[in-house]
C-alpha cells in the first residue's frame, strides 16, 4: 500500500507541475503551482494561502449556508457573500410589511441586526490526507469522531479525491448564530433576474452582509442575545485600485461540482437525455409559478426563492448543452478513449467495463431525475410526511405546518401537480401499481391530480390536523410514491457517474490516465471542498466579429433601468445619485466616462459553489465576489476551455458604492478599514 501511494503522489506532482490555468487545486498542496501563479502576477506564498501554522487566508473563507462561499472581511466577523446565497434567509425574514427582497434592509448598528434561524457557516480548521489511515482499517466514522473531539463547534467530514484513489480529511468549526447586516433591494441584488443570469455583459449588484456572532471564548455557540461579533484569526484588506484587463486574478472558494473525467457515455447521456429532459419539466413549472407571480405582490413574495432555485440550474443545463455541442465535447471524449485503448490494450477493459455499467444504470437515474424534477416537487404531499414524522412532538408538527403554508398557494400547487404528475407518468419507467391504479381509477395522470386536489382537506392552516393528514386522500398518494421513493433512492447520488456500480471503475480508470497522459494538468474534481483557482482579468469573443470587454459600469444599468419591469425598476435612490453623479470616492473613468464600475469577468474555473468566493489580486486583497458564468461557460463543469470560459464577479467598488451611496451604511465602510 505504501508503494502505491507513493506511486500516486509522484504522479500528482507530475500533474501539479503541467502549465495551465484551468483547475481548482487542493490548498494545501498549491505549492506546486505557486511558480507558474508568480509568473502571472501572484505576489505572496503558499503559506500565505494555507497554512495551519499561522493565520492564513484560508482562516477568512467560509462556507455559506452548506453550498455556497464568502468571505471575512473586517475583525468582527463582517461576512460578504452573494445576495442569491443568502436569499433564502433573506426571504424567511421577510413579510409583505417589511419587505426585505424588495426594498433592502440595513442595520445600522449591531443591535440592529438581525438573527437568521438555521443559517450556517463553516470555517476550515485544517484539512489532511488520510488515505494510509483507511488502508489500515480505519473508518471514516472512526476518523471523524477523533477530529470532531478535538474541538469546541468542530464538524468533519472525509471526502475522497479522484474517485477514491486518494481520500482528505476535513475539519471544520461550525458556526449558527448568524445574523444578516445588509441587502441591497432586489432591483440591484437580482437585477435582470432570469433574463440576465449567465449572460454578459452583467450589472447586478449580487451581494449581501452578514455578521458571525461566536460566545464570550470566541467559540461557536447557540443563538443568544449575549452572543458577541466573532473574531477571526483572518481577514481579507479590500483593495479600491480597480482591475484592468490580464491583471492576475485568484479566486478561493467551494466549488461543488466537476466531471473533468467522465467519459463519452457519460457527456452523451447530460448533452442528449438528462439536461433536455429537465430543461423541458422546469420550463413549465417556471411557466406555471411565474404566471402566479404576477397577478399578487403576495404570491410573488412567496414563491421568489422557489422560482430562483428553479431557474437557475434551468438556465445553466441550457447553456451547458450549447456548450458540449460546440465544444465537440463527445466526439474529443471518444478520440481520446480511443487513443488510450491503442496506448494501454491491456487496460482497454476499463473502459469497456465503464460502458457496461453506463448500460445498466442509466435507466434508473434517469427516473431518480426524473422523479425529483416531477413528483417531488408537488408540494402539497410534505403536509402529510410532516404529520407522519415520528420523531416530531405535536407542537414542533404545528410549527412545521405554519411554516410550510407561510409560502404555499393552493392554486400553484394544483397546476404543477396536474403537469407533473402527467409527465413523470408519459415518461417514467419506474410506477409503482398503486399509482397506475389511482391513475386509471380516474381516467388520467390529470383527473387523478384533478380529483386530489378537489377532495384533499389540507388547503391550509386552520383545516390541519394530524389525524385529518393521515387519513387525507393525499396521504394515499404519498402512500402510492413510497415504492417509486424506494426504487429511485438506489440511484441517490450526485452524477450518474458517481454510482458506486460505476464509480469503482474511475478509481483505475483516471490511475491509469495519470501513468498515461503526462502532459495533462490532473486536479481533483470539485466535491464542496476549499480549491483554489487563478487565471486573469480577460474579456473574449463572444461571436464572430463581436469582443466582449471584461468591464461593466453604472451606464449599463441606467440603460436597462424599467419601472415596469420588477427586475429592472431600480431604486429611486439609485435613479437619483447617477442624475447628480454623486459617486464619491467610488467614481473613476473608464472608458472615456467618468462612471462607477460594476462587474467584471476573468478566466478563472469556476463553477456551483463558488457563489460568493472572494476574488483576490496579486497581494491576496479583495478586488471582487463572485457569482456567476457567462452562458458559454457553463460546459466548464465538464470541458473547460479557456478561451470562452468566464467567471463573473461583483465589482468590490460597486459593493462599496451601494454600501454607502444606496443603503447609507457608511458604518459598515469603516469596520471594513477602507
């Protein structure tokens, strides 16, 4: 075992030292690509980026309520990420009387802020090899249990890297008292909503404040009043110089998923069944929510997060099959199958063996899809799992209840029940017979939907009982999902590649690719874990004949600023500073104007997770909060390439600009040393 993983580490080294700019590295080993980022701008030191020896800036990354990143940025525990990461939280404290989404909130002193209920943030503590320690015969559960004990609020977990061939350990500190500071209105923090999203050039001001709150030791502890700001080990300096185009740019974050080694079964089951099929179902249920949406300022309050989370992943799969399409992504996987064949026929097995188990799983996770794109978003059925949870007291049922209905319209439910449940049963493989008979009982997947929602006693609050839930007609449809529930829950998993029956043929499969393929640049996949990745400030050709510049200004928003359109009707406050051009120390010239700049794009590889990373210069200071791709980008989960792939970041002088200039939060300036 020692022999092999020294084998393995020589070959990551020889990886590590490949020149490329793609990639999201493992920070504790990022010396070996410290060289080729001091060639391109990078002024500091490995230690400098990871260290647990000494506060470092991975102490000033965190990660953002389990899926997304921000960052430290002042020595009371001042947390920026992005306004579409905390906008669940931003929501559940919202009331059509103190509409936060739309007009903005603001503390104005500590006092003032506000406590967010089930809102976490992790901080790395260290993050360690542990691929000996399981060979040995150690658990996971063993390993966690050692690490977890080690501190006060530590939480770990071991993940492993290349499909298994190496295995880290990482620790965390878990912190739950956090409070929200600041939120731009949404016509700034959304600006151009789904129309704009993935798309440059970009003018949203995607970005919101929150406060780490820690005990009297600096120790992470349980919501209390006596609770005081938290003081980190780390903080990032902000810098106000600007960007200009091939500036070094350093992005630290979480990214949260890759497939850089997937084969051509793989990107012809995303680019031809799996992402038409969930584009399609989503488009009628964005359809049916945002039709809804705009006949009451109440029912578009309710569903706002629903609709985002829908859309999001709806517009990405678009792009992303664009993308693999251009790219050619298929036809390249095979050529190069084809050449490791013909180099390694002694191996030629693995990958016929990868394409045998691709045959014998595809049908199962296309259902798992396919049920959680459909039946698992009627909503209506969570009344009754909720009533049937035993390990729920009465009162925490009721909570759960009035919680649930809080943002719940009977109407909307009704239409995407009708429509999905039609869908899943035109296309599903996997019905259980008690749901093909209440079909037929009824005529159609819509006459049964129909005759539910018609019968169904839970339309809302006051008509909820325990009892009256379990023995509702709906409880019978959550009866009749229960065997569709056990079938797909074999096909749980992240990618249709990481199912064990196929993952344990990448663990040799990529081994081999590393004995192989010398010259390429091999990086773990994204899994949720801290990765660092670089590159530059770079516009690109977005279409023959027609350059993007890597910059975009006030003017930009003004131009497409529509009081009537929600998403474009900006703030007066907004309207009224550009008129008098009031842009203080956040205006500069550009472009033969003097402006204020908002967003700009870079090369570096990014992708879900990285939402509200910090984007870092040369010195390892602030320049920017990253929150999206451009539309031709998003194949970059699968193919990176580095002449059309763009990550998107807020400008930090557009951040401070409505900081100061919109929310009058200058205090918060001033904590961050500016």
């Amino acid at each position: 075992m020692k022999r092999k993983l020294l084998i393995l580490a020589l070959l990551l080294a020889t990886s590590f030292s490949a020149i490329a700019d793609k990639g999201m590295w493992l920070p504790s080993l990022i010396s070996s690509r410290v060289k080729d980022m001091k060639s391109k701008g990078f002024k500091l030191s490995a230690e400098d980026i990871y260290s647990i020896n000494k506060a470092s800036l991975k102490d000033a990354v965190v990660l953002f309520d389990g899926g997304c990143t921000g960052e430290i940025v002042s020595e009371k525990g001042l947390l920026l990420t992005n306004h579409h990461c905390g906008y669940d939280a931003i929501q559940a404290l919202s009331t059509v009387e103190h509409d936060y989404l739309t007009n903005g909130f603001w503390a104005m002193s500590h006092a003032e802020e506000l406590y967010c209920p089930g809102l976490k943030v992790h901080i790395l503590v260290r993050m360690e090899e542990v691929t000996d320690r399981l060979a040995a015969g150690e658990t996971k559960q063993d390993i966690i249990r050692k690490a977890e004990a080690e501190g006060v609020g530590f939480r770990a977990s071991v993940e492993s890297m290349y499909y298994g061939n190496i295995a880290y350990l990482f620790i965390y500190r878990e912190f739950s008292d956090v409070r929200l500071v600041g939120t731009p209105p949404s016509a700034i923090g959304k600006f151009g909503a789904d129309n704009d999203n993935w798309i440059w050039p970009r003018h949203t001001g995607d970005f919101s404040v929150f406060r780490i709150y820690a005990n009297a030791d600096n120790e992470p502890a349980a919501y209390s009043a006596e609770n005081r700001p938290y003081t980190p080990a780390r903080h990032f300096e902000i810098s106000v110089d600007g960007v200009k185009e091939g500036d070094f740019t350093m992005i630290y974050g979480f990214p949260g998923n890759t497939q850089e080694y997937i084969t051509s079964d793989a990107v012809k089951y995303v680019a031809e069944c799996s992402d038409p099929t969930k584009i399609a179902l989503r488009t009628q249920r964005l359809d049916i929510i945002g039709a809804a949406q705009a006949t009451s300022p109440k029912i578009r309050l309710q569903y706002a997060a629903k609709h985002a989370n829908i859309a999001n992943a709806w517009k990405k799969w678009q792009g992303e099959v664009l993308g693999i399409n251009r790219l050619g992504t298929y036809d390249k996987k095979v050529a190069y199958e084809e050449a490791f064949r013909r180099a390694n026929p002694d191996k030629a097995y693995i990958l016929d063996s990868l394409e045998a188990a691709y045959d014998r799983n595809i049908e199962g996770y296309f259902n798992y899809e396919l049920y959680n794109e459909t039946l698992r978003g009627i909503e209506l059925q969570q009344v009754v799992r909720i009533a049937a949870n035993s390990k729920l007291t009465d009162e925490q049922k009721q909570a759960a209840v009035e919680n649930f209905y809080k943002d719940f319209v009977m109407d909307v439910d009704r239409q995407l029940a009708v429509a999905m449940l039609k869908e899943y049963c035109d296309k599903a493989t996997f019905i259980s017979d008690e749901l093909k008979s209440l079909v037929e009982k009824h005529g159609s997947a819509e006459g049964y939907a129909e005759w539910l929602y018609d019968s169904t006693t839970l339309g809302s609050v006051e008509s909820f009982s325990v009892e009256g839930a379990l023995n509702d007609p709906m409880a019978e449809f959550v009866a009749a999902l229960a065997p569709i529930q056990e079938r797909v829950a074999a096909y749980t998993y992240r990618n249709l590649s990481n199912i064990p029956d196929i993952e344990r043929w990448y663990r040799p499969y990529v081994k081999a690719l590393m004995e192989w393929d010398k010259r390429r640049a091999f990086f773990p996949d994204a899994n949720l874990t801290l990765r660092v990745a670089y590159g530059k400030v770079a516009g690109y050709e977005y279409a023959d004949g027609e350059y993007h510049l890597p910059q975009t200004t006030i003017e930009g928003i003004m131009q497409k600023d529509n009081p009537e359109i929600y998403d474009y009707n900006i703030p007066q406050s907004l309207r009224d500073v550009y008129a008098r051009k009031d842009y203080g120390r956040w205006g500069v010239n550009m472009y033969g104007k003097y402006t204020v700049p908002v967003c700009f794009i870079a090369t570096n590889h990014t992708t879900g997770g990285n939402s509200g990373s910090p984007v870092l210069n040369g010195k390892g200071e602030l320049i920017g909060i990253n929150f999206d791709r451009t539309w031709l980008s998003t194949m970059s989960d699968i193919e990176f390439d580095e002449t059309l792939c763009r990550n998107i970041i807020c400008d930090i002088r557009y951040v401070l600009f409505v900081i100061e200039k919109v929310g009058g939060a200058g205090w918060l300036i001033d904590e961050m040393g500016i």
